[in-house]
C-alpha cells in the first residue's frame, strides 16, 4: 500500500541518470484513488449528497456499490493534493480536480431525478447505466488525465532538467567563486604569512647582524686583551730572559773570575815552591803575605754571596779587583822569589844538604810509624789500629814506595825541571776548575786528564803537554794527580763539602780507568790521614811531641802546631771526600773500584777501637752524613745494629774521652743521631749483639 505521505520527487543527484516511469506513477495514483474511495464508502454512506439520496438510501441497497462511485463522491482535491504532494504542477491539479467535479455533480444530479421518478422500478437499471457512465467516464478521464499527467510531468522534468543544469552551472560558478575566494583568501593568509615571516626574517637578520656585530666587537675586545696580555707575557719572558742571561753572564762573569784567581793563586804557590830559601822570602813578603791572607778571605766571602745565584754588580767589580790584587800579588812574589833566588845562586850546595836532611827526615818519619805500628801490634794494643785494615795499608804503603822510588831518576833530572813544571800545570788546571757546572765541562776536565794519563798531547795555556815525552812521564802525572785530589779534599772540600761529589766523580772515571791511580791514592789518603785506616796511634817512649803529632796528621807551620780547629777541619775534608769517593757508582756495569763495602769496613772498624777526644766524633759524623743513606739501603737490618751500638755504648766512651769545654763535635754527632733515630725510628734491634762486629 502506498501511504498519502509518499513523496514522489525527482532528486536532484540523480534527475541525469534515472528515467521516470511515468505509468508507473498513474497507475500507484489509481490505485490509491480507489482504495480512498473504498475507505471512504463507509463514512458517506448515510449522507445526502443529492435530493434523492434519502429515497436511494431507503428504496436502494449500496451493498453492490462499485468502487468507482467511491471514486466520484471522493474529493478530488484529496487526491490532486496528494499527487501535488508527490511533485506534479498545480495546473494539472487544478484541471483534473475540475473536471472531476463537473461530471459527478451533473451525474448526481441526473441520478436523482430518475430516482425520484422510477425509484422503485428502474432501481436496477440506474444502477447499471451509472456504472457503464462512470466506467466510461473514468476511462476517459484516466486516458485524458494520463496524457495530461504525462505532458506535465515531461515538461516539469525538462523544467527540472534545465533548472538542474541551471543550478549545476551555479553550483559550478559557486563552487568556482568559493574556490576562487578561499584560493584568494588562501594567497591572502599565505601573503600576510609571507609578510609575517619576511618580517620576522628581516628582524632575525637585524639581530643576527647585531650580534655578529656585537660578538666581531667582543671578539676584537678579546683579541686584543689576549694580543696584550701575550704581549705582556711576551715582555716579561724577555725581561726574564734578559735577566737570566744577565745572571749566567755574572755567574760566569764570577766563575771566570774564580778559575783566574785559582790559577793566579796556584801561580803563586808554583813561584813560591820554586824559591830557593822560603823562610827569606816569607820574610820580605810579610806584608803580601798577610795581603794574600785578607785577599783569600774577601774572595771566599764573594764566592759565598754568589752561591745564592744572585750577582750584583758591585759583587762583580770587587771580584775583578780581587783577580787585580792577585796578580799584583802575584807580580810581587815573582819578583822576590827571582831575587831571593839571585841572592843563593851560589848555595847549590846548601840546598842540596837542606834536601837530603828532608829526605832523611821524611824517612825517618815513616820508618817511626812502622816502628809505632810494629810496637802496638807486638803489645797487644788492639785498641789502637784494626789488624787487617793495617795490612791493607802496609801493601798501600809498599806500593808507593816502589811506585815513588821508581821516580827518582826523573825528580832528580835538573833539566827535567820544565816537564815537571809543565806537568804540575796540566794537572793542577783542570783539577782546580772541577766544579759541577754542567755535564760538558765535568766531560772536558775528565778528558784533560783521562788523555794526560794515557800520554796523549794536552793542550794547557796555548801550550801543549804530552807525558809520554819523558819515559817516566805517565807515572809522575799519576802519582802527582794521586797527591793533587788528596789535597783538594784537605783544602777545598774543608771549605766547600758540596765540592767532594764532583771531585768524586772525576777520581771513580779516572779509578776505573787506571788501577794504579787508585792504588796511590788510597795510599796518600792514608797518609795524610792516618784515621782512614783506621789508626789512633798512642806516643810511644823517646818520641818527641812534634813527630808524634806528625804522625797523628798534624801540620807544623814555622816550628808550630796546627790549631785543632784547622786540623778537624782538614780531616773532615778528606773524609768527606773519600766518603763521596765510596757513594759514586759511574757505570752500572763496571763494578765500583771501592764500593759501598769500604765504608762499611770502615765504621765497622772504628767502632771496635777506643774513640779519640774530637776526631773521632767528627770523622764519624762525616761518614753517615755523606754515606749513612747509601748504607741504609743497602744493609738496612745490620746497619740499624750498627748504629743502635753506636748510640747505646760507643757514645758514651766518646762522651767519656771529650775533655769539658771541647764537647763541638760530639754534639754534633749527638744531635744528627738523634734526628736519625726520630725519622727512622730505629729500636734496639733483638738477641745479643757481639762487641766484634766486623
């Protein structure tokens, strides 16, 4: 069933696609017609439509009534209403709903005059005919209408295809103008973002300039805070180096200074040694003397303010002025030694008794100390001399006997005199200037005298030396070289200890270069201190007081002895410097000629014997504080019992030997063992330890 609310349009998506069943629709149109009709039957049944409709109600049954009366008592407009409802023109409604009137009321009209004539007779045949009018009417009325509907609706669809191609063209031009206005808003939005962004572009870019500008400023306010504090650098690097170049040159300024005082002062003892008769030159030169003394002491006082590195240059004209004075000196004891020796060319042979009683008397001494050393060995006194130490030295005395007695022929050789001279200078230059200045110059005072040795041309003072000229050149310039480091020790390393490591150095090269060197050195090391053997000798009966000194190392200087002070001071020295000699290891793989074992063999031997008042306090402080940390590494345990036996017993007899009033040394040797047992915490070492150690 097809509702009255059925809407029968043409949409307008697919109006160009669907073609419309026109019949279709007429036919859906009729048979909704006669289904009102029927619905409605009911409803008019009782109405009075005409004037005879009372009687047909009355006479007539509507049991038969056929649809199509429905139809034509239906109200058209109903139905015109309804298929306007469904998209037809209201022209074709109207037509239809008049023609439909007109007929049905003419029809109702005519019905009811018959019914009120035959109403009863020609009930029936009324009814037919109506039925055969209607139908008839109807069929025209569906082909009318049904041509009509279809010329209406073909011109409401061309009406409905043109205003869709209509709207579609607006559509179009709508769809193109909105387009058109949001691609135009579009360009406007993306413009006014382009402006925006060329804005901020524009603003980026200022401040990109501006902090490029400002970082290029800072840049360049850096640079040049960089190229002035470079620059400053720069200056105080140059006055710096200006200064140290200023320094150097004062330094060597002095150190030349130096080495042209020790060799105008080594001159000097050469001239004086040449002097035929000392005691009239001494006293002719009383004055220069005491001269000589107070200019020594002004220069060791430069040397001394040197040593801080700092050089002014008043320090530098007062050293040119002592190298002045010096030589001036020096001129002055030429002249008188040439004419003290004018004075005694003709006592030849008064010098020649005078150095035959030396000979004698040097004799004399040595064969007092083996008659002292056989005299305690044969009385037992153990105290005095370590028995096999003193074998050591006997073979070192023997040696250099034969080695010096081997000399004779050339000491004795007068025109060997200028050789010997020139040796003497050769050895003494080099030796003099030996200071640990850098490795180069160590390198070239090892090399002067490594060559001299060996007989090779030196050259010294535009001169050139060769010892092997004289067959018994090369010995001579060793033994001489032997005495020379053994008076360094007594003389230089007792006024400057720090001297004795480069000193060393030079002795171990040279020792492990020629045995013999060594040989005679230990030899006059022994010599000149017999405390290095070690020996405390006592004064044995009918030995006067000046040979007895002698023996003990004592130095007699116009007929009196030494001061104590300067006797310890030169003891000190030589043990410094055989201690330094002990400690210097030169080539790892060339054992030591001495060794680290000498210095053990040494303490070790003195402390069996009986200390003496000073010296023994002092040589004993010398040894540890130059070998004592050598020896602490290498024999720690046993060294550590050497020293407890040091401070528990042996102090205690050298506090006990050391007269009231002369405890120097012995405090000394107190305090620096007292520092050692603080820093090194040494405790008395377990079990009993011998009185022998050695």
């Amino acid at each position: 069933m097809i509702s009255p609310n059925y809407n029968f349009k043409v949409s307008q998506k697919n109006s160009t696609n669907t073609n419309i069943d026109i019949i279709e629709g007429i036919n859906k149109l009729k048979s909704w017609v006669l289904t009102k009709a029927c619905v409605l039957n009911g409803a008019i049944k009782d109405a009075s439509i005409g004037p005879a409709c009372a009687q047909v109600s009355e006479d007539c049954s509507y049991a038969d009534f056929s649809p199509t009366d429905s139809f034509a008592t239906s109200t058209p407009d109903q139905s015109i209403n309804g298929l306007d409802r469904n998209g037809f023109d209201d022209s074709v409604d109207n037509n239809l709903s008049s023609t439909t009137v007109t007929d049905f009321t003419d029809g109702r009209k005519e019905n009811s005059l018959v019914s009120s004539e035959n109403r009863h007779s020609n009930c029936n045949l009324n009814i037919s005919r109506r039925k055969d009018i209607y139908s008839k009417k109807l069929l025209e009325f569906e082909d009318e209408r049904r041509d009509v509907i279809t010329l209406r609706v073909k011109q409401k669809y061309e009406l409905m295809v043109k205003e869709e191609l209509k709207i579609q063209e607006g559509l179009v031009e709508v769809k193109q103008e909105y387009q058109l206005a949001r691609a135009q808003t579009d360009l406007e939005r993306t413009q006014k973002l382009l402006r925006e962004e060329e804005d901020r572009a524009s603003e980026a870019q200022k401040w990109k300039y501006f902090n490029e500008q400002r970082c290029c400023q800072r840049l360049n306010e850096a640079n040049e805070r960089i190229q002035k504090v470079l620059q400053k650098q720069q200056e105080a690097e140059e006055r710096q180096k200006q200064h140290l170049k200023e320094k150097k040159m004062k330094l060597d300024k002095v150190h030349e200074y130096q080495i042209l005082y020790r060799t105008a002062y080594q001159q000097l003892q050469e001239v004086t040694k040449t002097c035929k008769n000392n005691k009239d030159l001494f006293t002719a030169l009383s004055n220069e003397a005491a001269n000589l003394k107070a200019t020594n002491e002004r220069f060791e006082t430069l040397v001394d303010n040197c040593k801080t590195g700092h050089v002014t240059q008043q320090e530098l004209s007062e050293g040119e002025e002592i190298v002045k004075q010096i030589k001036e000196i020096l001129g002055v004891f030429k002249k008188e030694v040439e004419a003290v020796n004018s004075r005694h060319e003709n006592a030849d042979k008064k010098i020649e008794e005078e150095r035959l009683k030396k000979e004698l008397k040097g004799k004399y001494l040595k064969e007092n100390k083996e008659t002292t050393v056989v005299k305690s060995e044969s009385e037992g006194l153990d105290d005095c001399v370590d028995k096999e130490s003193y074998q050591i030295h006997v073979r070192l005395l023997k040696f250099l006997q034969e080695y010096e007695s081997s000399l004779v022929p050339l000491l004795n050789d007068e025109s060997a005199k200028k050789f010997r001279f020139s040796c003497q200078r050769a050895i003494n230059i080099p030796v003099n200037a030996i200071s640990p200045i850098s490795r180069e110059h160590m390198q070239d005072k090892y090399s002067r005298l490594c060559s001299l040795l060996k007989g090779q041309p030196v050259v010294v003072s535009n001169n050139t030396i060769t010892a092997s000229s004289h067959p018994l050149g090369v010995r001579f310039c060793t033994n001489l070289l032997a005495k020379k480091f053994v008076n360094q020790g007594e003389h230089t390393v007792s006024s400057k200890p720090e001297a004795a490591f480069a000193i060393a150095g030079i002795v171990v090269s040279l020792w492990n270069e020629f045995p013999d060197f060594g040989k005679l050195l230990l030899a006059h090391f022994q010599l000149e201190c017999p405390y290095l053997i070690p020996a405390f000798m006592p004064q044995v009966e009918g030995q006067s007081n000046e040979d007895y000194y002698k023996v003990l190392g004592y130095q007699y200087i116009d007929g009196k002895v030494e001061s104590q002070d300067k006797f310890l001071k030169r003891m000190s020295g030589m043990m410094r410097l055989y201690a330094a000699v002990i400690i210097t290891q030169q080539h790892i793989t060339v054992p030591h000629p001495l060794g680290l074992r000498e210095g053990w063999r040494w303490l070790a031997a003195t402390l069996n014997l009986e200390p003496r008042a000073d010296i023994t306090a002092t040589l004993i402080l010398d040894m540890l504080e130059v070998a004592g940390s050598q020896m602490w590494s290498s024999y720690h345990h046993q060294f550590r019992k050497l020293l407890h036996l040091l401070c528990t017993e042996f102090f205690d007899h050298i506090e006990q030997v050391t007269p009231d009033g002369c405890g120097g040394p012995v405090r000394r040797l107190k305090t620096f063992l007292e520092k050692v047992i603080k820093e090194q915490k040494i405790s008395p070492p377990t079990g009993v330890l011998p009185r022998n150690i050695w």
